[in-house]
C-alpha cells in the first residue's frame, strides 16, 4: 500500500494500474495486484470487523436489553437491510457525475464509523431507526464507487482475481468481528457499550486507511462520451450486455433464499442446539474467504459467467441436501461449505462482469443499477419465501424455491455477455 493525496491534480481518465508489464515477471505468471485493490481490501476488512460486532449483538441487545418487541425488531431489520439498496444507485451516480469515487466511498464510510457512537445514545424505536437508516446510507453510498475503484485499477483480464482478494479480506473481518464481540461480552462489565465503543474504534480506523492509502484520482470521460447524467446512468440499461447482465441477477436474485432461512432450515434438518445456531454463519463466511480467491482466478480464467452460474448450481444443490439429507452428521458442513461457495463464485465475479459491459465514466453508475437490482429482488425473495413457509411449511417452500432457481440458472444460461467471449479470446491471444 502507498500513501495518496485526493488532492492532487487530476488525471486525465483513470486506467488500469501497471501490472502485466511490471518488469521481472516471467511470461505466463501473473503479475501482483494493483496497491489500490489490496488498500480496499484492508479497509473493508477493518469496517466489516466493525461492523459485523455491532449485527451480531443487535438482535440481543434490542430484544432482550431494550424490550423491543418482535414487530419493532422486525421493522428495524428492514430498515437495515432495504435502504443501503436503494441508496446504492445515488453513490455511484455522483461518484460518476464527479468523477470522484474515493470521496463518495469515503463520506459512506464515515457516515457508518459516525452511527457506531450513537448507538449508545439511542434507547428508542425511532433513535435506534435512524441510526439505522444513517448507517445503511452510508453502506450505500460508499458499495458502487468502491467497486468502481476495484475495477478501475485492475487490468481487464484480472478483474476476477481482484476482486476476489478484495471479497476474501472483507469477509475476513465478518469472521472476526463476531467472535470479538463474543469476547468482549464476556470480558466487559457494561458488554454492549463496550462493544459499541470498540466497533467505533475499529471504524475510524478504516475510514483512517482509506483517506491515506487508497489513492484519491479524479476520473474524466473519455472524448466524445455521453455526458454523466441520471438519463444516462439509466440509458446504460440499453447496453446488451449490461441487460443480460442485470435481468440474469434479477431473475437469480428472486429464487434465492436469505441467508437467515437457509439456517433455520439447517438447524430444523440437523437438529443443531440454539446454542451453536450463532456458529452457523460463520461456517458460511469461513467457505466465503477460502473460495474467493480461487473462483475469482478460475473466472478469469474459463470465463466469469460460468461461475457465476457454477455458484447458483452450488446453491442449488444446498437446497437439494437441506430438503432430502436428513440427520447426517456430514450435513451441516456440506451446506455451509457450498453456501460460502455460492457467494464466493457470485458476490465479486459478478461485479468483475458487469464492470466489462460499462464505459469507465459511468462505472459506478452501472454496477450500482445491477446491485440495487439484485438487492431488492433478494428482499422481495426473502418476503415471499416467508409467506411461503407460513402457508405451505419449511419443506414445500424451499422446494419451490429450489424449482424456481433451476429453471431461472437454465434461462440464464444462454444470455452469456459477449464481454465473456471477446476477454478469453484476447486472453488466449496473449497466451500464445
């Protein structure tokens, strides 16, 4: 990592950092990751520790400290998960429109390190809402610029690989950032203030790394683009492969069941005592972290639509496990090691495929429409799965859902982008 000052002057298009080129690298051997990319990685690993201390005490600490009843806690929940969605399209039209993708990642930053503290203020439904909702604007606003810096300054053809490394270290700190909250719990008198206290720490911290590592440059359109603007960021939808893109992450997006159901259905197959049920998403983060890196390598090499779809046949076959294995003892880890595996071949090489069908002026601007896209069907997904258990049971709704995603993995599987063709061709090409 290198010290950079966004103050600078501006740069005339931002590009690809040199990689490829870098002398004393022998031909076939892959070059060292752009500083940018593992200064991004330090961060997000440092802010999920963060915050990831703070979700694993907040159902506890709102029901069972602060009194808060089932449908306030469930109105929260929304709060927490819904609004960084929306918000994402904004941070990556302005970091577009301003071409300054570090300071709308660093104002998100910022925004969450600032809610940590104010937690400890907040004792009600409406203080801890806002809180909240600050909070998850802050995680919106700061998702599609940082992503677009990723992509931005890693080469074309490594782009899975970086972003693979960036999804590692970020699910790093959600290892971490339970088991320190665990920790503290145990150890402090007054356990929540402490951990609130420590995860505001621990997030000035990263926004800390952020201002003095990542380096601040000022992207310019390149000659005779189309202007940044709203009408634009939305006309990008008129790109083929962004389309394809998209409608595929949609489409995937509303037959995949939350993380939170995938558990308890887990716990219900495999009778797993309340007391471990909290271990269980850290099964799935420990498979995130060590697959990332290979899948993202393995994208670049045989193309990232492929495990893009490999990932959702990885989902495809938990569900299978969860709706016929029964009580074997191999159960619990063979969901969360193909569950880990769906997020480790889809999170980032997604981001890595979209970044291939936007021009680079509007980069943020278009992987935050196919975030958000993914995001909201994900939520109504989780909705309707809900009301799906309610009416039908666990067992008939996972395996509608599990029928829904194979058909939509199927109807995706012919919309490969033409992005995935032309990059291995020219990877072959340099190869030879």
């Amino acid at each position: 990592m290198y010290v950079a000052d966004s103050r600078g002057t501006p740069a005339p298009a931002v590009t690809p950092e040199p990689q490829a080129a870098a002398p004393g690298i022998r031909p076939g051997r892959r070059a060292a990751l752009a500083p940018t990319v593992l200064a991004l990685g330090t961060v997000s690993l440092i802010t999920d520790v963060s915050s990831e201390m703070v979700t694993a005490v907040l159902p506890l600490y709102l029901v069972a400290g602060l009194g808060l009843s089932p449908l306030g806690f469930g109105l929260l929940d929304g709060i927490y998960n819904g609004i960084s969605a929306l918000v994402r399209l904004t941070g990556g039209h302005l970091g577009d429109r301003l071409g300054r993708h570090k300071a709308l990642a660093g104002l998100g930053y910022g925004l969450s390190a600032l809610c940590k503290p104010l937690l400890l203020l907040a004792h009600t439904l409406p203080a801890i809402g806002a809180v909240l909702a600050l909070d998850r604007t802050g995680k919106g606003l700061r998702t599609a610029p940082r992503d677009a810096l990723i992509s931005l300054a890693a080469a074309p053809e490594d782009r899975g690989r970086a972003f693979g490394v960036h999804r590692a270290m970020d699910t790093a700190g959600a290892l971490i950032g339970p088991i320190l909250a665990f920790l503290i719990l145990r150890g402090a008198a007054d356990g929540y203030d402490a951990v609130f206290t420590v995860s505001a720490c621990v997030a000035a911290l990263g926004v800390l790394v952020l201002v003095l590592f990542v380096p601040g440059r000022r992207t310019e359109p390149s000659p005779g683009a189309e202007p940044v603007s709203l009408r634009a960021a939305f006309g990008l939808l008129g790109r083929r492969d962004l389309r394809r893109i998209g409608l595929c992450a949609l489409l995937l997006g509303l037959c995949t069941v939350s993380d939170a159901f995938v558990f308890l259905l887990l716990q219900r197959a495999t009778g797993i005592e309340d007391r471990w049920f909290a271990l269980l998403p850290l099964g799935t983060a420990a498979a995130f972290f060590l697959l990332a890196l290979p899948l993202g390598r393995l994208a670049d090499r045989i193309g990232r639509w492929r495990v893009f779809l490999g990932g959702h046949l990885a989902l495809l076959l938990a569900y299978g496990l969860l709706l016929t294995g029964g009580h074997h003892p191999t159960l619990p880890y063979a969901v969360l090691l193909l569950h880990g595996g769906f997020y480790a071949a889809t999170d980032g090489v997604l981001m890595a495929a979209a970044a291939g069908a936007v021009p680079e002026e509007h980069r943020g601007g278009g992987l935050a429409l196919v975030q958000t896209g993914q995001a909201l069907a994900r939520f109504a997904a989780s909705l309707g799965f809900g009301a799906a258990w309610t009416v039908w049971g666990p067992r008939p709704a996972l395996a509608v859902a599990a029928v829904l995603l194979a058909v939509a993995a199927a109807a995706c599987a012919g919309l490969r982008p033409a992005e995935e063709a032309d990059t291995r061709s020219a990877d072959q090409a340099r190869a030879d």
